[in-house]
C-alpha cells in the first residue's frame, strides 16, 4: 500500500515541478528582449572599445616594444635587418618586416601594446568577432595581411553579409580602405 503511495507522490511531485518551470518559462516569454538579432541589428560600442588590432606594416620598424609590453608574449615579431622610418616618406625602411602575428586565442585586449609603439603604427581596431576553425587561424599574420593590402583580418562573416546589411558594408568599405577604426579624433577626452 506503501508503494501505491509513493508512486502517486511521484506522479503529483513530477506535475508540481514541471508547473514550477513552465510558470517561470512563461513568465520570461512575455519579459522585454535583451539580445539582438546579430548581424542584422547590433549594439553600439563605447568610444574606447578594443577590438582586433589594426596595423600599419609600413610604419613598423620591428622594434619589438609592443612584444616586450605585451603581459602574455602573444606578438611574434621577425626582420631580416634593422628598420627605420624615412624622414622623406614616413614609412619604414631598410630590412623586411618578415613576421607581425598577433596569438589572439592569448590576447586580453589590454592595449598596452599601443601604448610604447615609436611610430603609432599599432592600434586597438573595433571588429571582435573572428571565429575560425582552428587554434592555428585565430593567430593573425599581419605582415602577411598588408600583402593583401589590408590593416586587420576581414572576417567570414563580413565577407557573406555585406551585400545584404548596410552596416556591415560600411565596415567592409572602411576596413578595405584601410581607414583606421579608432583614431584620436575619434575618442573623445576624459572629462
Ligand atoms: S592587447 Fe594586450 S594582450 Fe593583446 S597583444 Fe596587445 S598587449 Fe598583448
Ligand atoms: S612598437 Fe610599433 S614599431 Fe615597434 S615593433 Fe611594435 S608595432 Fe612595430
């Protein structure tokens, strides 16, 4: 008689708790959306957001001040002689900038990267979502990238959606053109 009991317990406690939660579900149903539909729409950043850097190879002479304030060794840095910038151009010259990688599977966004860099050529840029497939793509060869002519990665995404969503072709345009992302101009002073 017992078990007769305690099988009806069962049954009355399963139907009690799943009341519990289908009352909270219901109850978020109806609360106001916090997310977005990302791409389509998106949050705006604050002025002195940091994202994937952004870098001018021509204006690097491989000095390594970025690598040694860097807390967690995540820039690999390698020329083939001394570099130095050319008063006439302002561009670097002398060896080849043969690597300029970033580890961003190690990155903290702290930018104390940007802060020694001689030649402001090293810039907290304000894209955040590169995901990849491997451990291997999420390291950025920048060296590589300015072949390409470009500043910062254009990631998958962007390449996909930038036909069909206004913003996302304003960024595409913008990274293309290498215009930098944030500039002093931009960031307005702390008050
Ligand atoms: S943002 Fe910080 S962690 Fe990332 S590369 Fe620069 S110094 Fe290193
Ligand atoms: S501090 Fe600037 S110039 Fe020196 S290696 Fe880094 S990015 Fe290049």
């Amino acid at each position: 008689m017992a078990s007769v009991k305690g099988y009806f317990q069962n049954i009355f406690e399963n139907i009690r708790t799943i009341a519990i939660g289908m009352k909270i579900t219901i109850k978020y149903c109806f609360q106001k959306t916090v997310t977005v539909h990302y791409p389509e729409h998106r949050l705006s950043f604050a002025p002195r957001y940091r994202g994937i850097h952004e870098f001018e190879a021509d204006k690097c002479i491989a000095c390594d001040l970025c690598a040694k304030a860097c807390p967690v060794d995540c820039i690999y840095i390698d020329k083939s002689a001394p570099r130095k910038i050319d008063k006439k151009t302002g561009k670097a010259a002398g060896g080849e900038l043969l690597r300029f990688a970033i580890d961003y599977s190690k990155c903290l966004f702290c930018a104390l990267c940007t802060e020694p860099c001689p030649t402001l050529c090293i810039h907290m840029g304000k894209l955040h979502d590169l995901s990849s497939y491997s451990r291997k793509e999420v390291v950025v060869e920048f060296a590589e990238l300015a072949k390409q002519e470009l500043n910062t990665p254009i990631p998958l995404w962007m390449e996909k959606n930038r036909d069909r969503i206004g913003w996302v072709k304003d960024e595409y345009d913008r990274v293309k053109s290498r215009t930098l992302a944030t500039t002093a101009a931009d960031i307005a002073p702390v008050k």
